[in-house]
C-alpha cells in the first residue's frame, strides 16, 4: 500500500553566508570531556581547550581568542576580538593519518545527531552518501553552503575519496532543487548525483538508504551493517576546514521566523548563547525560539547554545501552541509515518504522568525518526514529535538507570561471591590448623602413654 506524504519542501534561495557580531562569552559545554586549560587562561582561536573522556566524543576547540574560566560543566569564553595566525593546512598520506586528522579537528555530523564523523568514515565502504538534502521547512544552512563553496567542497570530497576508497559516492539532492542539482552537475568529481525520495522526511538517512539502494533498512539496523557511511553536506564542508588546518568551531544557521528582522544564513561560532542571536536579529518582539526547524525542533531551553546540532532558530511572536485535545482515533498520523509506525499506538506506550510505562519494551520509539510528519498532520493538535522525543528520553533514561543496576548487581554478586570464597579459604585454613592441632595432640599423647 503506498503511504500517504508530507510533500518535499520547494527550492528556497539562501542568500549569501553572513555574520552577527559575537557574543559577549560563549557557554561551551563539556559534556564528555575535560578542560586542559587552565582556569582563566588567555586562549587562541582554534586552540584545543577540551579533550574527550569518552570514545565517541570529541576535543573542544576555542571558536574565538579569549580569557577561559570554568563553570561547573560548562566552558566560558570571553572573546577578546584579537587575531589568530592563519593555520597550517594539513596533508594526510593515508587513512589513518586522515580520520586522526577529523578526531583531532573534532568534525562532527552537523545534521543534527552529532556522531563523531572519524568512527562512521572508514576503508572498504561499499558506498559513501553526501546528504545534500534539506526537508525543514524554511531551512537553507546546507544550501547556502552548497552554493557559497561548491568548489572548496568538491575538492574536498575527491580528497576523502581518494583516501578512503569507497565502492560508490552518492550526492543525494531534493528532486525539486534544480539549483543545486545544476550546481553539481556542472562540476566534475567522484560522484554520482541522486534524487532524494519527493517526501518528507526527505534527509532521513533510512529513507536515502532505501531509496539509493532499493533495500530498506530493517528496525534497528544502522547503515554502517551495510558498509555504508552518511555524512551531511554542512560536514563535508567541516572536513574542507580541516584539510586547511581549521577545526570545527562554527556552522551555518538559517535564522528566520515571523519575529525574525533580517532573516538568512549565519556563521555562527559554538556557545553562542540562543539568546543572543534573539537579540541581534529579533529584538523585543521575539516571545518564543524554536530551534531545529518547524516539523522536527522544538522550544530552545533557556540557556541554549549554538552547537553542531543547530540547523535553524526560528524566532517567533507567538508560541507556537495550539490548544490540544484527545485523541480521537482517527488514524490520519498512520500513513504519512515513513517508518510505517502507527502513532496513536505510540501515544499510548508513553510513560504514563505517574512514572509507569505501558509498554517499555514496545520498539516503536527507537524506530521513530522524530520527523514531525504525524505532528504536522494531526488534528487534535497533539504534540506528537514533542511527546515521543520526551519519551524516548525517558525510555532511555530507564533503560541506562535498569543497566546500571544489572552493573551494580553483578559487581555485588562478585563482591559476594570473593567474600564467600574468601570465607570459605579461611574455614578451611582453621580446619586444617584444628585437623593438625588435633593430630599433634594425639601425637603427643600417645607419647605419653608409651612412657
């Protein structure tokens, strides 16, 4: 049965890349990493000021000179407007030289998971996807990039090519987007173009595997099952900066929205606090900031900074909130569910007001690709994508909470177990100290009668 489908968005004109003025500080978090600066030390752009502690994250660079401090788990920069000498640019001989280089210049996908781009890329690809796709509504970050450095990013591509080998290179570009399907045509390279599936959620790495490879991904599989690697088109462009020497500090953001005064495409520097970018573009009449894009964001926290994650900021008069009611069944979210989930069915395994979960085992929620195509369509107004983002967090949360009790249980039944054994070694020490006590004292006593 064919699906119903929340038409592809049509070709939105960029503009060029531009620039707000930064930020007082920048707020770096460190989640997975620790400082290797020195509480109020005077740092460059680009200097490394965190490294990782964990396997999938990433060192922190300094987007901008300035004086460091730290804050609980949070990094402060207070920019200083000094120059920085131009960097080295960097010349991998092989592979391995190659992903150190993307691990040390923290390259991260920049649409919107922000997995470490060294641990996807790796020799032996059986094919390499560029997702050149953009399904959000009023979201233009990735085309503007496209079109503001087409040539930097082709080389780019033909050196990762070359270095890392893959079977096949796919461009994957939305359909309806002659202008950068002419934009890459017209450049020669180690790639194939595609047309993205005309739907939304068009960028879905499931979806362009299915549509480029005519073999859908089972529940739960990853693309790399396949040797198969995806990265965004915005990453390609990180790994052009670290060919030339510069590591991943910034990104392009579309900032647009109703309270929205200048709207278009920033490069925007990490940390940079949400709020700011509500003050230099918005001004008094912003009430409410959605960041990710309309379908699939959501409300900023207070407190939110720009990071690899952040596609768009929308700034708006009114919070976009709909009264909602009840669910009325009437199974109109079920088609457009390119995952071929049923939503009301989802609604109703969340976790219920009181804690308890209807169904945690039910695998609807990690299937769920967050797209916003049941929300868009749902008329009781039901914030669906918001409800099932929250209950994965939840789902995620209890299931680490439920791991680390198993962890905590085994390590006391392993404690138990070497004070049992332990206790066990010592009785047996006294019955054999007892046995040889006793043996000696017959000993002796027969001795005894013996004179």
């Amino acid at each position: 049965m064919t699906r119903a489908t929340i038409p592809a968005k049509a070709y939105t004109d960029p503009g060029p890349v531009r620039a707000i003025p930064d930020a007082d500080t920048l707020n770096l978090p460190l989640a997975g990493r620790f400082a290797c600066v020195a509480d109020g030390a005077w740092v460059d752009a680009d200097e490394t000021v965190a490294l990782p502690t964990r396997p999938d994250a990433l060192p922190l660079h300094a987007p901008l000179a300035g004086a460091v401090h730290l804050a609980d788990d949070v990094l402060v920069l207070t920019p200083t407007g000094a120059e920085s000498s131009p960097p080295a640019p960097a010349r991998p001989a092989d592979t391995i030289e190659f992903l150190a280089l993307l691990r040390d210049m923290g390259v991260a996908g920049l649409g919107g998971a922000g997995f470490p781009t060294h641990l996807k890329l790796r020799p032996g690809l059986d094919m390499l996807i560029v997702n050149a796709v953009e399904c959000e509504p009023g979201v233009s970050a990735d085309q503007a990039v496209l079109e503001s450095r087409i040539d930097e990013l082709i080389a780019a591509l033909d050196r990762l090519v070359d270095l890392i080998g893959p079977a096949e290179t796919v461009i994957a570009v939305d359909g309806h987007n002659a202008r950068a399907k002419d934009l890459l045509a017209s450049r020669a390279g180690a790639f194939r173009l595609a047309d993205a599936p005309a739907a939304h959620p068009a960028g879905s790495e499931r979806q362009l595997v299915a549509a480029l490879t005519g073999n859908p991904l089972a529940p739960g599989e990853r693309p790399a099952a396949r040797r198969i690697a995806l990265i965004n088109l915005s990453t390609l462009a990180a790994i052009a900066d670290a060919f030339d020497g510069r590591p991943m500090s910034h990104r392009v953001v579309t900032v647009h929205g109703d309270a929205c005064s200048d709207p278009g495409n920033f490069r925007i520097a990490f940390g940079t606090p949400i709020a700011h970018i509500a003050n230099v573009l918005g001004g008094d009449d912003v009430t409410a900031i959605r960041t990710g894009g309309s379908l699939t964001g959501s409300l900023a926290a207070p407190g939110a900074v720009v990071g690899p994650g952040t596609l768009a900021v929308e700034l708006l008069r009114h919070t976009p909130a709909r009264e909602a009611v009840p669910c009325i069944r009437c199974g109109v979210c079920a088609p457009v569910c390119p995952e071929q989930l049923n939503p009301q069915r989802l609604l109703e395994s969340l976790p219920s007001p009181n804690g308890d979960t209807t169904d945690s085992r039910n695998p609807g929620l990690d299937a769920c690709l967050l797209c916003g195509a049941c929300t868009a369509v749902c008329p009781s107004a039901i914030p669906l994508n918001d409800l099932f983002r929250a209950g994965r967090a939840a789902l995620r949360a209890e299931r680490a909470a439920n791991a680390a009790a198993d962890r905590a249980r085994e390590r006391f039944e392993r404690h138990a177990a070497r004070d049992r054994a332990r206790a066990a070694r010592r009785a047996e020490r006294l019955r054999s100290r007892r046995q040889k006590a006793d043996a000696k004292a017959l000993i002796a006593a027969a001795k005894g009668r013996r004179t």
